[in-house]
C-alpha cells in the first residue's frame, strides 16, 4: 500500500510497505585514474587546491566501448551468479543513467536481452543523475505495491565519455561505475518513505548544452559537460540540509534513530558540510569519494556496497540524491542482516 501525505505545500512524504532490498552489486572499471593523471594543467597549485576541495584522489574511466549498460550488466550478471535470485524471476528492469547507449531505442531493451529476462518483464528507461537511485528505488517499490514481485534497478553512468578534459571544474571530479540492485516483495511489514524536489528553473545549471533538437542559449556547440560550480555549491549547501530536517521531522524521527546517513558523492567539502548542519554523527557518516569520484546515480549504490558498512543486524539508512535537474530527493529503508553487498572491478 502506498500512502501520500501533504506537508505545507512544500513537499510530499510517500510512504510503502511490504518490500525490501535483498541485494546491491557494483563495479567500476579496470582504468584507474590517479590525481597525476592531470600534471597537463599549468596552474599546478590553483589543482592542488581543488583536488583538496572536491576530496578526489583517484577515479575510474572506462575505456571506448565499455558503456554505463555494460557495467550495469556486469553487476546484474555478479548477482545473480552468487544468490538464489534468478534471471527468470525478474519481473521488471529499471536503468537510470544519462548515459544511454542509443538515442532510440530505450537502452533498457538492449539491457533486456543482454539478461536474458522474460519477454514479460516490465522495461523503463529513467533520465535521472545525481537523485537517480533514490527515484528508482521509490519506482521499483511502486510496481511492487501494484503487484510486481521482483524488480531489477540498475544505475550507472559514465561521465567520462562527456568530460572537457581542459575543464578542471569537471575533470578532476567525476568517476564511471554501475551498480544492480534487486528491490522484492515481502510478507512482513517493512515501511520505507520517500521525498522529492524539482526546480527547473535551474535545469541549465549542470547540462551538456548542446542538445538533440535545442541548445542551451550561447553554449550551441558545446557538447561536453558543463556545470555552473558556485550554483551548485550554493544550491546544495542552503537546500540539503533543510531538506534533512524537513524529512526527518515529517516522519517523527529523531537524527540518531538511523544507523548511517549517506549523502550522494558530490563533493568533499560539501559533504562535510551537510553532515555538520544536519547534525550527523561520525559513525553515521560515510564517504568513499576518495576512491570513485562522483559517479552521479552509482554514487548511493557504491556506499552501499562499501566494506565499511556491516550488517550483523537489521539497520535503517537515510539516501541523500541531490544535483542535475535540479533535482534532490530521500529514502528512508532498512537493509537487512544477510543482504547481499558486493563491490568488485578494481
């Protein structure tokens, strides 16, 4: 059963009942690149500076044919190789990404029969990035409450085949990685809820500018990343926050009662931020940026499958998805003890 509620016309809180998460897999690709990767730029201490900012000391790139469906795959394919899930039982098949393989079709289809899955199982392409995994966990707990069983969310991207490698702004800070999760019925009660926020008004803020049929005004030609960094900066450090607070008051629970707060990878010192404003304790924090970079809608999946999280018992994790959109959003779920977490590729 699926509950909306109205809190003061800002947001909605949607609350759902009877599914969970019985699996995460994911994978990066094999081409490490290290911070020395860009001693081509001459301001080599204005670098220095924005590596020590944005917290990245390596990143992964995949290589020209290697696409964020493969890497996708490569997670579904580890799943259902190690668990009792099977191909066969998958009733449908989300794929968040920005980085399609096709204008037309879906690349979900290609995804489909590269799986092996029933010619019944339900296929969604999702345009989504930073908020992406939060988005699709709530549309794959949506089909269940309608009478899915099982559902396959695959989230990947990878960035680097739109990066300017002459822009430091992006460059340095973005990573490919793909991640599958299996989201699933369940007989007993297991509550998870849900928000989000839209503001298009700040869609031009992080964009590849030229488009398909349009162009963002004075960028036509422009067909690498282009981010708006103090925007961004701005945005997230006055809106997630609050936004925390927001949700956490909605649902009457106090910051302590989750056992970790994860924040999507955007960028170090931004995440030190919201995690002091939000009032998150260090054992609740993790950050892996480090290691990945920002992978944009891989980001939650990877911390999930991060060697640091343990689960000797059932815990409740708060997904912070916030960026390109712009678009922010929650979930509130609990993992169980004895879910399968895997993180393998490097």
């Amino acid at each position: 059963m699926c509950i909306i509620e109205f809190i003061n016309n800002m947001s909605k809180l949607l609350k759902n009942s009877y599914s969970k998460i019985t699996a995460v897999s994911t994978v990066v690709p094999k081409r490490k690149i290290l911070n020395n990767h860009f001693r081509y730029f001459d301001d080599q201490k204005a670098l220095e500076k924005s590596f020590k900012m944005v917290g990245v000391n390596q990143r992964f790139w995949s290589d020209k044919t290697t696409t964020a469906a493969d890497l996708c795959c490569k997670a579904a394919k580890d799943i259902f190789k190690n668990t009792l899930h099977d191909e066969a039982e998958i009733d449908a098949v989300i794929f968040i990404t920005q980085s399609p393989n096709y204008q037309m079709p879906a690349t979900v289809f290609e995804i489909h029969k590269v799986l092996g899955l029933n010619e019944s199982a339900l296929c969604l392409d999702v345009n989504l990035g930073c908020s992406g995994y939060v988005y699709g966990l709530f549309l794959s707990n949506s089909l269940i409450s309608m009478g899915l069983s099982k559902v396959l969310l695959l989230a990947g991207e990878t960035p680097s085949k739109f990066l300017d490698k002459n822009d430091t702004g992006t460059s340095i800070l973005f990573g490919d990685g793909g991640s599958a999760s299996i989201i699933e019925k369940t007989s007993e009660y297991r509550e998870s809820s849900y928000r989000f926020k839209s503001r298009g008004s700040g869609f031009e803020t992080i964009s590849i500018p030229s488009g398909i049929h349009k162009s963002i005004k004075g960028l036509e030609n422009k067909k690498t990343l282009s981010m708006h960094g103090p925007d961004v900066f701005n945005f997230t450090i006055k809106e997630i926050p609050k936004f925390i607070k927001e949700h956490i008051d909605s649902v009457q629970n106090e910051i302590q009662d989750y056992d970790y707060i994860l924040l999507h990878q955007a960028n170090l010192f931004m995440l030190k931020h919201i995690y002091k404003k939000a009032g998150v304790s260090e054992g609740q924090r993790l950050t892996n940026i480090d290691k990945y970079g920002n992978t944009s809608s891989a980001t939650l999946p990877l911390l999930l499958t991060d060697k640091k999280i343990v689960l000797d018992k059932a815990k409740k994790f708060m997904l912070v998805g916030f960026g390109v959109g712009l678009s922010w959003g929650i979930a509130d779920v609990i993992l169980d003890e004895g879910v399968y977490l895997n993180h393998f590729g490097e």
